[in-house]
C-alpha cells in the first residue's frame, strides 16, 4: 500500500484531530461560520458539517494528487474501476448526444478528477474542450493543461479570450464537449446576479452565453470523494437552453444562469459538505430584500427603493423590473 493511499484511509482520524485547530486553519469551520451568518442549515450538526467539509477536500486533494502522479497506464486503470457514474444520464449517453453539450463542473469535490473521467469516456467520440483562465492570469491554473493531456485523449485546452471564445462556440456547433466552471468569480461587469440560497448571488455570464448562441444542453457534473479511495461521479439534471430563451438576450442569460444555479443548489441543499466556495459567499452575493408585509402596495415599494438604488438591477436582472411593473398593474386594478 502507497503512503497516498495509507493517508487516504486513515483521513477520517486526522480530521476528527484537526477539529482542534482555529477556523483560520479550519475550512470547515470557515464555511461553518459563514453558513451560520447567512442563515443556511447544512441538514445535519455543525461539527459534523465541519469534519464532512475537510475530510472531503482531502480526499479530493489526494484524488487530484493521484492524477498527477500516477502511471498513465494505472490513471486509466483507475478512472475505468473507481469512477461509479450516478444520475439522469450516463456517459455514454452524453457522449452519444447528436449536438454539442456543455459541462458545468463547479467547484464541488473532485471535480478535476471528474473532468479526466468524463475526458477518458469522451475519447474518440466526442472531442472534449475545456475553458479556463490563462494561466498568465491564474498562475494556479498552469498545471492543468497538462494534467488534461496526460490521459492521450482528444482534448483542448482553451481560454476566455475572443480567440477562444470562438473556437468553443465553433466546438460545441460541431457536436462536441465543453466543460466549465459556472461558479468561477472574477469582478467584472459582466456577471449577473441570479437568486441562490435567499440572495443574489453574482455568476459570470459565460455558460448561459455559449449555450444560448448554440442551443447546447447545460449538464452539471459533480465529483464526490468516497472512503475507497474513489469517487462518484454524479451526473444532474440538464438545462435545456432553448427552454430558457426568450426575445431578449439580456432576459436569456438570466433565465439560463438562473435555471443552472437553481439546480446546484439543489445539490448543495443534499451534499453541503463539498462545495468550495461557501466562505466566499457574502463576498460575492447580496441578501435578498423582503418585504415586512404581505401588502402588494410594500411589496411594491421595497422592490421600487431597491431598483432606484441599484439602477445596474434592472439590466441584471430583468425579472425585477418585470414584477415591479405586474405589481404596479395589480394595485391599479385594485383600485
């Protein structure tokens, strides 16, 4: 037995240990705290949420660690038997869709590991692409291209810059596969704010984009760490883009953004414990107003106060200046 793999199966006792160490060295506790602030249930105790958290960012540390490291030969080995698949659709399926299909991976346990499974099941099928931030930007993100390659599969790397951006529309209108991070967050203008566990949470735009200029289904891949030293690769329900597209562009990305991040949600209500951006939460959302009386007239007012504030609302999200306007509609015909 490896020492990855002695670690592996001894993690649970470590992390019971590492309950004794300050939040600052805590993720679980982190995102413990920052839940309990927004008013977020994990579905079980505290502390039982925190020792889930950190026990399964190692493991899925030490399944990308596997990755890197391991014989080509024995990486194969591992993604054809460790990988169980679960969900709405298998592989195989996916890889026998007519038309293009994107991958919304997010930041949710295994989810490089995910990746290499879906890559190894996709070759000679469909070609895989993955859109990430150049490196020169996130220096963090160097290794990957490689890791990617490492498999000997059909895959290309590519990045969000206009040469990219049209090389993944022209993938996805050839039929093939492209896999992105819908919960990636940078500062920029370009993000829309779409309701996520009671706020507004802000999301790059990017995914709902390359689905509502091809048509292509949104399928969310999620990758869970198991105590086997495995993991299992959780497939969601699809998001049908043209089920979300309207007239308005500014409307479409809304609708699908929204429809994909309500579906995460889901997820993350079943399996809190896996996803890695819970700390960052408040930084990157705004409570949502409510209203203190049930009365159509408050209702409207507190919608009409927040709109004025944040005149951005309105190209942001074009459902609240919708349901200010049936509000107003309403009180007419009361009166």
């Amino acid at each position: 037995m490896s020492l990855r793999a002695l670690f592996y199966w001894t993690l649970p006792a470590w992390v019971a240990l590492a309950a004794l160490l300050p939040p600052s060295l805590h993720p679980g506790k982190r995102a413990s705290r920052m839940m309990q602030e927004l008013g977020i249930a994990p579905g079980t105790s505290w502390r039982r949420f925190e020792f889930r958290l950190f026990l399964s960012l190692w493991r899925s540390l030490l399944l990308l660690d596997h990755g890197f490291t391991s014989p080509v030969p024995r990486l194969h080995r591992f993604l054809r038997t460790r990988v169980t698949e679960r969900g709405t659709r298998s592989l195989d399926e996916i890889a026998d869709m007519s038309g293009g299909v994107i991958l919304a991976a997010p930041h949710y346990g295994a989810f490089i590991p995910a990746c290499l499974r879906v890559i190894q099941s996709m070759h000679g099928r469909k070609r895989f692409n993955v859109i990430f931030n150049d490196p020169k930007v996130t220096p963090s993100n160097a290794p990957y291209g490689e890791l990617f390659a490492r498999l000997g599969c059909d895959v290309t790397v590519l990045y969000p810059d206009r040469r990219g951006t049209m090389a993944a529309l022209k993938a996805l209108k050839r039929g093939e596969c492209l896999a992105i991070l819908p919960d990636v967050y940078f500062e920029s203008e370009t993000t829309i704010a779409v309701p996520f566990f009671g706020r507004l949470l802000r999301v790059m735009a990017g995914t709902a984009f390359f689905a509502s200029r091809t048509g292509a289904p949104i399928v969310p891949i999620y990758g869970i760490p198991n105590a086997s030293m495995g993991m299992e690769l959780l497939v969601g329900q699809a998001i049908e883009s043209t089920a979300h597209t309207v007239e308005d562009e500014a409307q479409t990305l809304f609708n699908i953004t929204a429809a994909m991040m309500g579906e995460m949600e889901r997820q993350f209500v079943a399996a809190p414990e896996h996803w890695n951006y819970w700390d960052s939460l408040r930084h990157r959302s705004t409570r949502l107003p409510s209203s203190p009386a049930n009365s159509h007239a408050e209702h409207l007012r507190v919608l009409s106060e927040k709109l004025a504030d944040a005149p951005v609302l309105f190209r942001e999200i074009p459902q609240l200046a919708q349901r200010r306007d049936a509000l107003r509609r309403g009180l007419a015909a009361e009166k």
